[in-house]
C-alpha cells in the first residue's frame, strides 16, 4: 500500500524538467569546474556573459562613436572648385583648392587657398586673375566676443563626452542590477536546495522507522491502525520532497540565466553541485565605506547638469553680439598674367565683422529655459542624494535585524533537534506515542527551514547593501 502511495503520489506531482528542455536551454558544454557552486563563480559568469551587460557595454561604444562624430566638427576640410566659360565673348577659366581649419579654442578658423586662371574675364570679376603660376593665401577669423569661449561645435563635444560618462554610468547601473539579481537567484536555488535536503531527511527519518513499526505489529506490541498513520505521515513527507524538488529545479532554470559557459550559454547546475550547508549563503562581504558619488544613478544626475551648465554657457553666448576679426596675406607668383601687374606685390588684408540681433529673443528664451532646467536638475540632486541615504540606512538597520534572526533562528533549530532526537529515543524504548515523535521531527525540520531562510535574508540584505552602495568588489564586477 506503500509503495502504491508513493508511486500515485509521485506521478500527480507537477512534471518534473524534461531533458528536453534542459537541452533547449544549454546545448553547450557546461564550465570545467566541479564541487559546490559558489556565489563567486556565478558572479564572475554573470559579470562576463549577462546579455544586458553586454548590451550596456554596446551602448557605451555608441556614445564612444557619437563622440567621435561630435569631434568631426574641427576636421580640416579640403575643397576644389573649377569653371570654365565654354562659350562666349569672354574665355576665362578658373580653379581654386582650398583647405580650412577650425580653432578648437575659439569660433573661428584658419585657412589656405591656391588659385590659378587662364583666359580673359569681364572687369566685374577682375578677381579672379592671377600671375600665371597662381596666387597662394592664407588667412584666418577669430572671434572677439560670440563664439569666443564657447560655441555650438565644442559645446556638443563636451556633451558628447558628458554622454560617454553617463553611458559608463549606465553600464556600471546595469551591471550593478544584474549582479543583485544574479545573487538573489543563487540564493533561491542554494535556499531550494537546503530546504529539498531537510525534507529529504525528514522523509528518510519516516522509511527507517518502518520496518520497526511492521515488526511491532507483526508482534503484537502496537495496533495495526499505526501502519496506516504511519503510511498517512510518509505520504505527507513525501510530497513536502515533491514540492521541495519542483522549487529547486525551477530555481536552477532562473539561476541558468545567469550562470553561463565559455560560449555565453545558459547552464543548468546540477544537483551534484548544491553546497552542503548555509554557510554558502554568507558569501557576500560589503565594504564598509560609502561615496555617494559611486552611485550611478547620482553621477549621472551630476553629468546631466554639467551638460545643462554647457548649455548655460552657451545661451550666454549667444546673447553676446558678434564681433569677428579676420585677415589674410596673399601672394601671386610666376610671369605676370592677363590682369597685369598689379598682382605680383604682397597683399595683406584685415577685416572686422559685428552682427547682432536686435531684440535677441530667441538666446533670451534659451537662456531662460536652461537656468530653469539646472534649478530642476539642482532640486532633484539633493532629493536623490536624500533618497540614496535613506536607502543605504534602511538596508543597514534590516542587515543588523537578519543578524539576530539568524542567531535565534539558529538557537532554535538547536534546540528543536535536542528535543526530535530526545523524543525518538523515548519512542523507541516505547515511552512516547508516534504523534508526538512525529511532531518533534517535523518542529526540527522547520526550525531548520525557518534557519536557512534567516540566513538567505541576511545574504539577500547583503547583496541589496551591496547595490545599494554601488560595491563592485562585492558583486564581483570587478577585475580579479
């Protein structure tokens, strides 16, 4: 009846996971190493093949490219340009190369030209003769006031690279998050399997007291109704196993996502590698030191205001009026062309330009919207940085309460197996009755998954203290 029992009981349980699901999940080979999984492994697993790890890094080689494009603006740009009169009173023909330099520390730019003409043109483009090997110049603008310390160009550098820290930031964020949940995954699945080896003793308690109860009725001693309570016990254990399992394997699919071989794919761990008690779950040590500006999340708030500050200043800017110096030194060379001589002597020309807008509504406008913007960013600075000591705060006090609760938790379990052993002993020299030495055992049993659970909770506070405090030591993002 037993056996029947057991076998019916076994066959309604939920299914079990297939083979073939295991092999859609991992069809790789699974990593070299052997023994109990630690937390350490699954980190560095984690750290090197999370697909969002790998995309935050992505991102920052965008943001890396969107830079390199933002530098394009102070690229030296050759150009050419050639024409021809074809037909006509007037046969004149022109080509002019000209390679232009932008400042990186102001708004202008420096410039030289080669100009070259044969043929005749008409007297409104007398300019465009040149000594017959050709005229050289070059030249340069600076700005005095508008441009002169800041400009669009370097202001979308400097962004650019604003957006590179912040994507790093990004990247560090991201890597933080998947770490937590990689340790909160181990954790369930060390936690699971704890749990799945506690029932399992306490089902193997029931089967070796079996043959004693049999032969005692076969004997007379006891009624044959305790074969029957017996079986009712076992049948009880053994779905507290079935359930046990079903949670274990699926907290090694979800562990899976984060455990990976060489080639990037998901592992799942085998039973064989469950550590053999809760001293796995303390595998978290956290710093001690906190730097709010390790935070990701608060430095790029305090890059999302260096980008406003560049935005600031260049409202500022252009409220100023335009005032640009220029100048140039031209020189024809060679036999004396169609234009005549008045080519051939050394030309030195400078010049001034000054432009402003009138009512200048729209650098009014920007300035405005971006002061506005920074007393935004400003306010939501020191609520965050509020926010993030709170947090860290809250997490230290329930790591202090885990501590004590695993204390009395492990007191308890103590005692609880004191009292089961006591009571199994009495049992057997027929002093007490098989309810109560039930009861004992199965009192241990939770004590012990009331203690596994404790200990679970301090790790899990550990690792929330970790992310909390950005430790990237503790979650294994670090180099070893």
């Amino acid at each position: 009846m037993r056996t029947v029992i057991s076998v019916v009981l076994l066959a309604s349980a939920p299914p079990a996971f297939t083979a073939e699901a295991q092999d859609a999940v991992s069809n790789a080979s699974a990593p070299a190493s052997s023994g109990a999984l630690t937390l350490q492994e699954v980190l560095q697993s984690s750290a090197r093949a999370a697909p969002d790890i790998i995309a935050a890094l992505a991102r920052n080689r965008q943001a890396e490219a969107r830079a390199l494009t933002a530098q394009g603006a102070f690229d030296t740009v050759f150009a050419l340009e050639g024409r021809s009169r074809v037909q006509g009173y007037y046969d004149g023909t022109e080509i002019a190369s000209k390679a232009e330099q932008p400042l990186s520390d102001n708004g202008g730019y420096l410039y030289g030209q080669y100009r070259a003409s044969r043929g005749d043109f008409p007297v409104y483009e007398d300019k465009s003769y040149t000594n017959r090997l050709g005229e050289l110049k070059v030249g340069a603008l600076y700005s005095l006031l508008r441009d002169r310390l800041v400009d669009a160009r370097r202001s979308e550098f400097r962004m650019a690279s604003n957006d590179i820290d912040i994507a790093r930031f990004e990247a560090k964020a991201t890597g933080i998050g998947v770490q937590a949940r990689a340790v909160e995954a181990y954790l369930k699945w060390v936690g699971a399997g704890l749990k799945l080896k506690a029932y399992e003793a306490l089902l193997a308690l029931a089967d070796g007291r079996t043959n004693g109860i049999e032969r005692q009725v076969q004997l007379g001693a006891k009624p044959e109704i305790l074969l029957t309570e017996n079986d009712v016990n076992l049948v009880r254990r053994q779905a507290y196993v079935v359930e046990a399992r079903q949670d274990f394997r699926a907290a090694a699919v979800k562990l899976s996502l984060f455990y990976r071989n060489t080639e990037g794919a998901p592992i799942i761990v085998d039973e064989t590698r469950l550590p053999s008690d809760v001293t796995a779950l303390d595998g978290i040590r956290t710093g001690a030191a906190f730097n709010l500006e390790g935070r990701p999340d608060f430095a790029i708030m305090l890059e999302e205001i260096d980008k406003a500050t560049v935005k600031l200043a260049l409202a500022r800017n252009d409220m100023l009026p335009r005032l640009d110096v220029g100048g140039e030194i031209a020189k024809d060379v060679g036999p004396t062309g169609l234009g005549g001589r008045s080519r051939t002597p050394l030309e030195m020309i400078v010049g001034v330009t000054f432009k402003i807008p009138l009512q200048n509504r729209k650098a009014k406008g920007k300035l405005a919207e971006t002061q506005a913007k920074i007393d935004e960013l400003t306010v939501k600075q020191r609520f965050l940085a509020e926010k993030i000591r709170a947090e860290v705060t809250a997490i230290g006090l329930e790591v202090e309460a885990a501590n004590q609760l695993v204390v009395t938790s492990g007191k308890e379990w103590a005692l609880a197996q004191r009292l089961a052993a006591a009571e199994r002993r009495r049992f057997e020299l027929g002093s007490s009755d098989f309810f109560l030495v039930n009861q004992r055992e199965e009192s241990a049993t939770n004590a012990e998954i009331k203690l596994i659970e404790a200990q679970a909770r301090i790790a899990a506070a550990k690792a929330e203290l970790a992310a909390a405090t950005a430790d990237e030591d503790a979650l294994g993002l670090t180099p070893s």
